[in-house]
C-alpha cells in the first residue's frame, strides 16, 4: 500500500457452494468510511460477503457480525448483539424481498476502529416483492411511530423497530443492479465502547 490512508485489503475466495469472504479496499459506496480516513492513524478496513440466497446460513452471519464488531471496531459486547439483529433484519429483508433464490446478498462491513461503523446490504432487485429506495424510505418513516406493543403481526417491525432506532443512519439507494442497497451507520459514542 502506497501510504496508510489506504484501507486494509486481502482477499479469499472459497468453493462455490460456500459464500464468498471479499477483503476490499476500493468498496464503491460514496458514503463509506473508507473515505474519511484522514484523522485516523488506522486505515479502515473493508470486508464483504456475498451469500447466495440459497445457502441461507443466517447464523454464521451472526457469529460473523459479532466477532467483526467486538474485534475490530471498538463497539462494546452490547453493541455486537444488537449489530447481530441489524444485519439480520437487513439480510432477512435482502433475501426474502429483493433477490431471486440462487441470485446473491452482499453484505460489506467497513469499519473506522474507534469512531464508527458503515454496513451495507445489497440486493439484486430480482426478488418477488421488489421497492425502491424512496418506497422502503417511506416504509421505514411511516412505522417508526408506532407503538411496537401494537404491532400485532410477526414481522413489520424490524426496520423501523431495530434498525433505524440503533443506528445513526438508515438509508437506502437503487443499486446498478436493479435492486437496493441498505446502509446504516453507527458512530462510536461515549459509553458505547470496550
């Protein structure tokens, strides 16, 4: 690496049955840390999985997002568990509504150690109940006010419920797949770490 404003990158690729772990440093999103490294001594590091839908392995992503958070973040044990729910929502949701069995979910973590957290889930857009990024906006907006003691259903609460009420930052983008892309941010804040 040229200088240590570059993130951290490596990559490993295994069997194709298996979900792909993508060490990255050049992760497209506009709004990742990966570009507001300035200030920090550690470059941010990047990973990504890309899971295809039908190797559901919804609890290995949990292990997976809580030894990420408690290893290279600087997020308390507190916080790995409720990251583990946030990324399980947003790959539940990923899965179930925006791709196609045997089409893929790619899931990037982008850690700043110390001063936040960027995730984002993507989809394909080939799903059977496909939205766009301002209809799942408003879908979000329109349930963070009620009472979740009168949701009455199984689901409906988990993005405006847990997501966007742990997080700094919820958004979503239409992606150049034709799908969505979720993105949350959570900021290290006092009290919230090791």
């Amino acid at each position: 690496m040229e200088d240590n404003l570059n993130p951290q990158m490596a990559t490993t690729t295994v069997p194709e049955s298996n979900p792909v772990v993508n060490f990255d440093a050049n992760h497209p999103e506009e709004h990742s840390v990966a570009t507001k490294s300035e200030a920090s001594n550690e470059a941010p590091v990047k990973i990504t999985l890309i899971l295809p839908t039908n190797a559901y392995f919804l609890s290995g992503v949990r292990d997976f997002t809580k030894q990420i958070v408690e290893n290279i973040t600087g997020f308390s044990e507190q916080w790995a568990f409720r990251f583990q729910s946030v990324v399980d929502e947003l790959v539940n949701n990923a899965i179930e509504f925006g791709s196609a069995p045997g089409k893929d979910v790619k899931i990037t973590f982008v850690s700043d150690k110390g001063k936040q957290i960027d995730i984002f889930v993507e989809d394909t857009g080939t799903g059977p109940n496909k939205k766009s990024a301002k209809e799942m906006m408003e879908l979000v907006e329109s349930r963070k006010s009620i009472n979740p003691l009168e949701i009455t259903t199984l689901r409906g609460r988990g993005l405006a419920q847990i997501v966007a009420s742990w997080t700094d930052l919820l958004e979503y983008s239409d992606n150049e797949q034709g799908g969505l892309t979720a993105h949350i941010v959570k900021r290290l804040d006092q009290g919230e770490q090791q």
